[in-house]
C-alpha cells in the first residue's frame, strides 16, 4: 500500500507542476484578492474538479475516453479553442487595474464558475488524469488502488492551497504588480504554445 501511496504522490506532483491554466488561475486569484478567504472558493472548486477527474480516471472512464476518436476530438478541439481564449484574456489583462477591481470583478459565483472552467475545460487536466493516472491505476487492486487514487488526490488539495498561499506572498510584495505582468505575459505564451500543440495532435 505504501508503494501506491508513493507512486500516486509523486507522479500527480510531477503532473501538476508545469504551468498552466488552471495553476495560473489559482496563483492570480491569490496574488489580488483582498484576503485569504476570498480564494478559497477557487482552492476548494479547483480541486474537487481535479478530485473529480481523478476518480474518474481510476473508476475506468479513461479507458473509454482514449478509445472513442469522436471524444478525443472534441475534447481537444475544446481545450484548443479555451487555450486561444485564456492566452488573450491573460496577455491583455492589467495586474494594477486588477487588484483595484477583483473584488468586484470576481464574486463567488464567478470564482466557482471560472475555477470549474479552467479545471474541467483544461485539456492538460483532462489528458494529465485521463491518459496517464487512470492507465497507472491499473497496476493496482483493491486497497492499493484506493491508496493510489487517494495520494493523487491529496497531491491536488496540497498543491493548490501552497499555490494560493505562494500568490498571496507575492502579492503582497509586488507592489507595483510588475511581476504579475510579467508572469501573465509568460503564462499566456504557455497556454499559446500548448494551443498549438493540441491543434498540431488533432490533425496528425
């Protein structure tokens, strides 16, 4: 069971590091909400979706997924068309505006919607759980595979709370919003590359 444990933590930590839309989001709501409180909606949803597809994966809904070409299409024409999308949105946002209207700009409905979208329309969510968590669960039974999905899981909460944490740091020393400029700029090169890449595997 430890052996799960382990291999479940450190392949969803190694899946959840890179950049990305849904990283970009949590650390961008931490670095401008008002307070703390305020961006634990988008922690709780990011990672109930992130739970969600977790489970999904490891019940054997990936396999079905991988195996119809129609599914696959759509999702990565979807994710590619989100990608374009989220690249602009983060290219053209002001980090100084931002923080002087956040609090308006994003209630908690918005902040659960926004979180779920970026979570659940992410195709390297999607492909991260789908294609490579649900395929190494299947090493495991029983127990082991509970310990496995559970790990998976923990690595989501941990890793989006730090995030949020790491963005309120960094918030409140950058000031200027300077670095947040320059990190929205790289993000959405990121999200563009990544649209890219998916557009590329759609027709190959």
């Amino acid at each position: 069971m430890l052996e799960a444990f382990i291999h479940g933590f450190i392949l969803a930590l190694g899946l959840i590091l890179p950049l990305g839309v849904q990283n970009i989001f949590v650390f961008n709501q931490g670095a401008l909400q008002p307070s703390f409180i305020r961006v634990l909606p988008v922690v709780i949803t990011a990672s109930l979706c992130d739970t969600f597809l977790i489970l999904v994966s490891v019940l054997g809904v990936s396999l079905l997924i991988l195996s119809s070409f129609w599914i696959k299409t759509v999702l990565i024409g979807g994710g590619f068309i989100f990608l374009i999308y989220m690249g602009w949105t983060t290219w053209n946002s002001k980090p100084n505006n931002e923080k002087e209207d956040v609090a308006k700009k994003f209630t908690l409905k918005k902040q659960v919607l926004f979180a779920a979208s970026v979570s659940l329309l992410n195709p390297h969510a999607i492909m991260d759980t789908v294609g490579v968590i649900g395929p190494s669960s299947i090493a495991y039974q029983g127990e082991e595979k509970v310990m496995f999905a559970v790990s998976c899981i923990l690595v989501s909460w941990l890793w989006f709370l730090g995030l949020a944490i790491f963005g309120r740091i960094s918030g409140k020393l950058d000031k200027s919003g300077s670095f947040m400029l320059v990190l929205n700029k790289i993000s959405a090169l990121v999200m563009w590359g990544a649209a890219i890449y998916l557009g590329l595997s759609l027709f190959s």
